[in-house]
C-alpha cells in the first residue's frame, strides 16, 4: 500500500482536514504519517495555561489526538507558529523533503495555495509541500462545493471525495483533545457537519473538476 503523509501547519490542523483519510489509511494496514510544523504557539490558550507554556501545550495536545485517529508516525520540528514565511520557502522545501524520505511517502496531503482560511502558514505549507513532492501527487484541502468559505477564499475545486464517515465519532473525539483551542470549537463543529462525513480534495495537475468518488 502507499505511504501517506500529511503537512499541516498548526495542532487541530489535522483533526478538521485530513485525519479521517489517515485514520482510514492506517487502519487498512497502510503507513500514515503527520508532520505539523509549527507547536502552534500563536494560537489560543483557553485559559489553560500560560503564553510562555503554550507551544509545549498544544504539542501534547496533538500527540494525544494523533494517538486517538491511530496516525503512528508524527513530527514536530517546533517552526515558531505565524513565522513560516521568515523560515523561507528554500528552507522550507528541504525541511519537507527530509521529511517525505524520512518516511518513505508515496503521497502527500497538504493545504491549497489559498491556505484553506487564508493563513499564511497554510499558504507556505501549500509551497514546501509542492516543491519537495518530486513527482509525487499532492492531494490539497478542498471544500464541498457550495459552502460558503471563511474569509472568501477561493480554493481549487474537488476532484476527489474520501468517505470518513465510519470513522466521524473518532475525528471528533481527537478534535475535543485540542481543550486550548475548544472557544472556536461551535464553529469547528458547523464546519463538520457541512463537510457530511467527507473529506475533499483537490489533486494537483488534474484538470477536471468534477468530485468523483
């Protein structure tokens, strides 16, 4: 079977996007892998613990929700959260590319080039990812079609749905681990339900833009 990996930018990235896929991969006996490159040290608090803590935090956060979707392989390199264009996109690509061979991926899954909410993290995610796959397909975060997005992004449109529905009541589970970040987890959750069980994609150097199953 293909080695997955996806290239996410903070902790509870992989929860909302790309977990099921993994989940399910893993699960029929393929290798599946996570590398999220920042400790998201930007991001909430919730009231949970210090600035200072954060990045230690969300890191711990993640390492549980990543144990709940089964995901066995996990990276963390602690890129400072919101800084990803100060590493340069040079730097960036090689930190990737170690990555995919560290692991062996076949295939990557990563965020559009508008960045999904137009964080520019997810942005240069879209970049490195791109640049260090090597000829090998990219399948980027797409949206149901119709759905009204955040920020008016326009992402490129869903070649390829992955049914993870069986695997919902999971998904959510390792999403309700990120505690610190749960203040938007109303919106999270809408999101969610728009999404219907799905994940979309987007695959790289496709031209149709019809979902197929």
């Amino acid at each position: 079977m293909k080695t997955l990996l996806a290239v996410t930018a903070h902790p509870d990235d992989e929860s909302f996007a790309f977990g099921g896929w993994l989940a399910m991969h893993a699960r029929a006996g393929g290798k599946a892998g996570l590398l999220c490159l920042t400790d998201g040290q930007a991001g909430r608090t919730g009231g949970l613990c210090s600035r200072e803590d954060l990045g230690r935090v969300r890191r711990e956060e993640l390492r549980r929700a990543v144990a709940v979707l089964g995901i066995p392989h996990l990276f963390t390199p602690g890129l400072m959260d919101g800084g990803l264009d100060a590493v340069g996109d040079e730097a960036g690509t090689r930190l990737v590319k170690e990555h995919i061979e560290r692991l062996g991926a076949d295939v990557l899954l990563t965020f559009g080039p508008e960045g999904a909410s137009g964080h520019p993290d997810h942005k240069a995610c879209y970049r490195w990812t791109v640049a260090a796959a090597g000829g090998r397909p990219v399948y980027v975060m797409s949206w149901p079609p119709g759905l009204e997005l955040p920020r008016k992004t326009v992402p490129l449109p869903p070649t390829d749905v992955v049914d993870v529905s069986p695997l919902g009541d999971l998904v959510r589970r390792a999403f309700l681990e990120h505690k610190t970040q749960l203040d938007h987890s109303e919106l999270n959750a809408q999101l969610l339900a728009a999404f219907s069980g799905k994940e979309y994609y987007h695959r790289t150097g496709t031209t149709y833009a019809t979902p197929s199953p």
